[in-house]
C-alpha cells in the first residue's frame, strides 16, 4: 500500500463513507442493545410477557454466536460483501418483527432475528475493516467502533425511555429500521472498493461442525428459558439437562481448558463470560426494579444506567491511560471485586427495600469495576495469542461474553419466574427480584475466585 493510503485518515476521501457507515450500524446496533434494557418493562407489560422476560434478552445473545460463526466462516469464503447486507437485512427485519408484535411470543421471534443478525453483522464489518485499512489504522477505526458504543450507553437508555414515553415503544424499533437501511447504502464504496481488490478467496470449507455447535448452543439456552413454563419434575431437569447441553456444546468453540479455569488465556476467555453473566445478566433486571418496585418512569429507569455507563466509559479510560503501570490481573481483580459489590447491593436493597439510591449508586461503582476489568481481557487475549491464533481466540472472547450472559439470563428467569408465583404481591416481587440478584451474586464471586489465575504461570512475579 502507498504511503499516502497509509498515513490517510480515517475520516480522508477513501475511507470517509466506510468509517461513517460502518461507525453508524455498530452505533445502531448498540443503540438497540441498550435501549430495549430500558423499555423491556413497559414491553412485559404491554404484552403480558413476563415469563419470556429474560428470553427477550437471552435469545438475541445466543442466536448471535450463530450468526458470528456463520458470517465468519462465510467471509473467510468469499469475502465480506454478501455477508454484510444479509446480517444487516437480518437485523431490520428483526426489528420490523419486534416493533409491530402484536404479542410477547412474536417479540421474542423478532429479537432472535435481530441477534442473528447484529452478531454477523459485527463479524463482517471486522473483516470489511481487515481488507480496506491499513494497519496504521486500525486502531483508530477500533476507536470509532469503541465510542460508538459508549455514545448509546450514555444516551440510548434515556432517549429510549423518553420515546416509549411520549409514542410508544413501538417505535424504537420501528424508528431505527430506516437508518439501518441508510447506514448500510453508505458503505456501498466499501464493496466497490472491495470489488477493485484482486481477490482473496480462500479454499476455506463451510466449517459445519462449528456452526452446529453454537446452534446446539443457543437451542440450550433456549431450553433453559422456556423451562419457566413447566411444572414438576419436567420444570427441574429441562434445565439442568439443557445447561449441561450447552456446556458441551461451547468447549469446542473456547481454547482448551476454559472451563477448568486452566492459568492464562482460558482463564481471561472464561473470566469474560463470568463478568457479562454477573453485572449484565443482573443489570437486565435493574430497570424492571425501578419501574415495578419503586414507581420510576422508564426515562428516569434508564438514567441508572447512563451512570453506570458513564463510571464503565471513565474507568475503562483510565485503564488504558495507566498502561503497564496497572497490571492486568490487578485491574481485573479489583473491577471483579467492585462489580460483585454492586450486584451484591442490588440483591439486599431488593430485599429490604432500600432507598433506590443505594442501588443506583451501587450500579454505578460496579460500572466503574467492569470499566476496569473488561478491557483487559480483550488486550490479554490478544497479547498471550500468537498470529495463528488471534482469530479463533478473539471469536472465542465474543462467544464467551454473549453466551454467559445468555446462559445467567435463562437461569435468572427461571428463578425470576418460580420466585413470582410465590405470591403476586409487592412482597413476592420482592423476593423475586433478589434471587434474581442473588444469581448475579454466586456467578461474580466465581468471577473473583479465577480473577488471579489470567496471568500464565511462566509470567507470574
């Protein structure tokens, strides 16, 4: 590559429309992401689907890892133009599917799609980054990727709440489908450019071993979650046989040990998962607290979390500006400490209803911790993989966050949905939205047990 395609920006002629457009469906996506966290109560609600609660957020994480092997395995083929407009067409018609269900079950069908979609969508913009930029660059389309996320969980909550609110939730989705369709004409310069390049096919084949063991994977997430409905017996071994299914079927798709929690790289993989499992799979059901115990508004629900949001933005800058001078195992540690604290705060504050304060503020100190923490994992994934391994490895760091967040949502719906038919009243809710937390509870203090194990053994001081 010539030295003027080189050192040009991001934001120069050639790459403009790519950054933009590109930049805007991982904003789009995010936004979305984030923004049905805050309006999922008033969709229960609407929709009398309580039980399917969880599942509305389960579903889209675990039809995601789907739609990352599929795309990847597609793109390494033949390149990631087809796969680009399909995952984005994947992901508008999901949202079209969500924002006019005229019940929770259609809901819950259009926000598989839209999983399906978001996550092959993020896999073909990282190879569409791959073969247009040139490395000089990358790290600062990575940036743009990394802000395009951070802007949705500073304003995406309140904005999703203030349009639920003044039209209807409907339009969330509804209102973003355009966009989408507009994000993806503007890279339509990429797959000219792409085009222009001499190819690069590969011989690779359809890996469909892999592709069927994610797809196993999420069938058993799903399991778990629609067990909430069964009764006797049947309500205790769907998901316990259906949790052990999905456990199998991730170990082919993680670097060997993961599971055991074996020192370095399966650690930091596994470790990734037991933070998305504890503080995302708990903060789901921080804004149905607000709304359904506390009387909040979805708008002022949702500002919770722009707090949270706004300590995970600040640590996660701190962090990275302290460099080498905070040790990964240390940043991890203290951020797993942090992040158990608040969902620790949130299960006693549910349970002896506390002043929401107390939560709102614990909230934001454990964003502060996962701020920490986080970002680690993806630099010491990177750092103890050699240039062989870099693909899988990072493919196996998205699969362990989606899908431990996945997996803690299905179990904590099933024990939401088991506590709540104790009693339907204020008390009962009580109860089930501690044990909720109290989930979050057991899965961060494993999270802290394995923290100190990410650093291989020949490095330890």
């Amino acid at each position: 590559m010539s030295t003027r395609l080189a050192t040009e920006g991001i934001f120069g002629g050639r790459y403009l429309w790519v950054t933009i457009g590109s930049s805007a469906l991982v904003f789009l996506a995010a936004f979305e992401s984030l923004a049905v966290t805050t309006i999922m109560p008033v969709i229960s609600r609407d929709l009398d689907g309580a039980t399917l609660y969880a599942l509305a957020f389960a579903g889209p994480l675990s039809a995601g890892v789907i739609g990352m092997v599929i795309a990847g395995n597609w793109s390494d083929r033949s390149g990631p133009i087809l796969p680009l407009y399909f995952s984005a067409a994947l992901f508008a018609l999901g949202l079209l599917v969500a924002g006019s269900a005229p019940n929770m079950g259609v809901f819950v069908v259009g926000r598989l799609v839209q999983g399906l979609g978001s996550g092959a969508m993020t896999v073909a913009l990282y190879v569409v980054v791959a073969r247009l930029y040139p490395a000089a660059q990358m790290p600062r389309i990575f940036a743009s990727f990394a802000a395009a996320w951070i802007v949705p969980s500073l304003v995406g909550p309140f904005i999703a709440g203030l349009v639920s609110e003044v039209w209807s939730w409907h339009w969330v989705f509804l209102g973003v489908v355009g966009l989408v369709i507009v994000a993806t004409a503007i890279l339509t310069p990429a797959t000219r450019m792409l085009r222009l390049q001499p190819q690069q096919l590969s011989e690779t084949p359809w890996n469909i071993g892999r592709i069927g063991w994610a797809l196993l994977a999420a069938i058993a997430v799903l399991v778990v979650n629609l067990s909430a409905d069964l009764d006797g017996v049947a309500a205790v071994l769907a998901p316990l046989v259906a949790l052990v299914v999905a456990v199998v079927a991730v170990r082919p798709l993680l670097p060997r040990g993961t599971l055991l929690a074996r020192r370095g790289l399966p650690t930091v993989i596994l470790l990734r998962g037991l933070a998305s499992a504890s503080f995302l799979g708990a903060e789901v059901y921080l804004p149905y607290l607000l709304v359904q115990q506390y009387a909040f508004s979805p708008t002022f629900a949702g500002l919770a979390l722009t707090g949270s949001a706004l300590a995970w933005a600040g640590t996660s800058w701190l962090q990275g500006h302290l460099g080498d001078r905070l040790r990964p195992e240390i940043a991890m540690i203290v951020g797993m400490w942090l992040a158990l604290g608040a969902v620790i705060v949130a299960c006693v504050s549910a349970a002896l209803h506390l002043h929401p304060a107390v939560i709102i503020v614990g909230w934001v100190v454990g964003g502060g911790g996962m701020g920490l923490a986080y970002p680690r994992t993806s630099v010491m994934t990177l750092g103890l993989s050699t240039a062989a391994q870099q693909g899988f490895n990072s493919s196996a760091l998205s699969i362990s966050d989606s899908l431990g967040a996945a997996l803690a949502l299905a179990v904590i719906g099933v024990v939401f949905s088991a506590l709540a038919r104790i009693d339907m009243n204020s008390a009962a809710g009580s109860v089930a939205f501690a044990g909720s937390f109290g989930i979050g509870v057991l899965i961060a203090i494993a999270a802290v047990c394995v923290a100190p194990r990410v650093v291989p053994a020949r490095l330890r001081r």
